[in-house]
C-alpha cells in the first residue's frame, strides 16, 4: 500500500481538507444564491408555501456565514497541510 493511499484511510490530510472545501464552497454558492437573488422565493411560491418567505433571513444568512467559515477553514488547513508536505510546517 502507497502512502496516499493510507493518508486516505485515515481520512487525513489533503483529501480531506479538499473535501471540506468543496463542501464549503458549495454550500455559499447555494446559499448566496438563496439569499441574493429570488430562487428560493420563487420555488416556495410555486410549491405554496410562499408565507414562509419571511422566514428565510433567519435559516440563510447564518447558513451563508457558516458555509463562508467552512470554507475558510478547508483552505487554511489545506495550506497547513501542504506546508507540511513541504517540510515548512509550524
């Protein structure tokens, strides 16, 4: 067995780092595209639960923020990770 694919057993390092960041940067881009345009309220009308609209600040705006430090995270550790791999770790 070669090291990446131990390093990917253990569910450490890089993978799962870029892992993280795709689930980061996927979760802002849907939640930005909830909260800045009007998708999200046009699908609820069309279902019918269009009074909840004035709900949807409360659930988006702090998905958004978490999603945002997810992916800030994901990148600092995938940059902790890779100055490792160099030798350059802190």
């Amino acid at each position: 067995m070669n090291e990446a694919e131990t390093e990917r057993e253990k569910g450490t390092g890089k993978d799962k780092a870029d892992r993280l960041l795709v689930i980061g940067a996927i979760g802002t881009i849907v939640a930005a595209l909830c909260c800045f345009t009007p998708v999200l309220v046009g699908l609820l009308g069309v279902v019918g639960l269009a009074a909840l609209t004035g709900y949807l600040d409360i659930v988006l705006l702090p998905a958004l923020g978490f999603f945002l430090l997810l992916t800030a995270y994901a990148l600092w550790r995938r940059q902790r990770t890779v100055g490792d791999d160099r030798g350059e770790g802190g």
